[in-house]
C-alpha cells in the first residue's frame, strides 16, 4: 500500500501551482478586440468653399475634396470652367457644358459641380482657392469636401459612412421654402424635378438656393417620347428625373432654402432631398 506524507503533498501542491503560472506567463496575451469606429465624414465636418473667399484648413486637419465646378453655368458662354488651386498651385480644373448649350449641349441630367474622386487631400495651413477661367456670373465657383484628422493614434479608426435616420431626411418641393430648424444641418443628397416632362426634347433647369443664393444647378432633360405611340428607341441609359449630388453641401439652422426650375409646366415641380444632422 502507497501512503503519501503530508510534506510530499505539500510540495506537489505547491509545484503544480507553479506549473500553471508559468504557462500563463509563457502563453502569448491576447487582449480583447475593440474595434474604433468615426463617421466619415459627419455633417459638422463638411466643408464649402466658395469664389472669392479664401479657406485655410484648421490646424491638424486635413481637407477632402468631394466635389467641385459652379454654382450655375454661364448665362453667356453656358460653360463652367472652374480651377481648384491650393498655395498658388493649380491641383484641379473642371469643365462642364449646360446640357441647354446651342453650340454643345452637355450630358442630361448633369449637375453645374461634379463628384471629385477619392484621394484629393489637403494638408492643414494650406490656402485653398476657388477661381472661375472662363466669363460667369460673379462668384460662383465652389468646392465642397470635409475635414478629417491629420494624425490619428493607431489602432486607426474603422471609418464608417454616416447614415441619417429615416425620421431626419427631408423632401423640399418648389412651391414650399424649407427653413432649417434650429440646431440642426441641412445635408442635400438630391435635386432635380418629380417628372420629365410631357413633350420630347423638354429640359428644365433646376436650382438650389440658400438664403436667395444659388448654390448647385442640375439638368431635367428627357429627349425621347412614349415608345408606344412613337415607335421610337427606349433611352440608351438611366436618369432619374432626381438625381444625386456630390457630398458635402450642408446649410446651417436659420437657413432658407429654396427650389427653382426654368420651365414653367406642372410636370416640372423642382425637388430636392437631403437630411438633417446636429449642428
């Protein structure tokens, strides 16, 4: 018969601990996964650039470009050439027709300030400039964008797009001026007119103004008329007579904002959608 003395338990008692200590020890840690998330970008964040007014971007941010051409196209030449320039430096030019033009008609459905695509950045202290190459109306270049940190502390957060709650988004129609509640940002998404029009070749231009001010025009074209009575071609590509607009045109609570079209028809009913967001 085996018999253990209390001393030789003890002693085994004591080495296994240490055993299991010193695995512990060994094994690699794996901490707990936390993931950070950031909205990219918030509505507080975004960013309107406008001709004639220098913007210098803040300490430690840096600048995303979204978008960037003019408010409405030329009454004379109906073309927009409009230059982003950072530091004296030429970084982007963009030029649109008006799709009304009687020399060359541009795109249906096209918007006088055009999506710019991912990777424009610009370092904070730098001066950016909006300037207009060819004769428009008086200060309407413009370039929308959004702030973001310079320097963020690794683990980088995950970016994560903003989406508004179905309660926020809201739909201004041309016969209602929309005033933006207090504490709250208007962020557009859209503009445009509910319906083509009745007749082939009908266009519409419609307009986005702030305050009395335009700030984004958008081409309601429709050339081809009903198929069935026509026997003409269904369109060779898609256009909703609502189109989106580029990120990153917000307007401040207080705001009036106001929808016009150039074609007085009661198809034409100019619209625009966006959302709201804490200011």
């Amino acid at each position: 018969m085996v018999t253990l003395s209390v001393r030789s338990l003890a002693v085994g008692a004591i080495a296994s601990v240490l055993l299991v200590v010193s695995m512990s020890v060994a094994a690699p840690q794996t901490p707990l996964g936390i993931v950070r998330t950031q909205y990219a970008p918030h509505p507080r964040d975004m960013v309107q650039i406008r001709e004639g007014t220098p913007y210098v971007v803040p300490t430690g941010s840096l600048l995303v470009i979204t978008g960037l051409g003019s408010a409405q196209w030329s009454a004379l030449t109906e073309v927009s050439d409009v230059s982003l320039v950072v530091d004296g430096v030429m970084k982007l030019r963009r030029t649109s027709t008006s799709p009304f033009s009687s020399s060359w008609g541009g795109p249906d459905g096209a918007a006088s300030i055009g999506e710019v695509g991912p990777g424009l950045t610009i370092p904070s202290g730098s001066t950016v400039l909006v300037v207009t190459q060819t004769p428009c109306p008086p200060s309407v270049a413009r370039a929308w964008g959004y702030l973001s940190k310079a320097v963020v502390a690794a683990p980088r957060p995950v970016l994560v797009e903003y989406l508004p709650h179905p309660s926020d988004m809201v739909q201004i129609t041309e016969a209602a001026p929309y005033v933006v509640p207090a504490g709250k940002l208007f962020v557009l998404s859209a503009l445009g007119s509910a319906d083509w029009g009745p007749f082939a070749s009908d266009a519409s231009e419609v307009a986005f103004a702030v305050n009395g001010t335009v700030e984004l025009c958008r081409s309601v074209y429709q050339t081809t008329i009903n198929c069935s009575s026509s026997g003409g071609a269904p369109p060779s590509d898609t256009e909703e007579s609502v189109g989106r607009v580029p990120r990153c045109m917000t307007s401040p609570a207080g705001s009036v904002l106001t929808i016009t079209s150039s074609e007085v028809q009661t198809s034409h009913v100019g619209a625009a959608w966006g959302y709201l967001a804490d200011q």
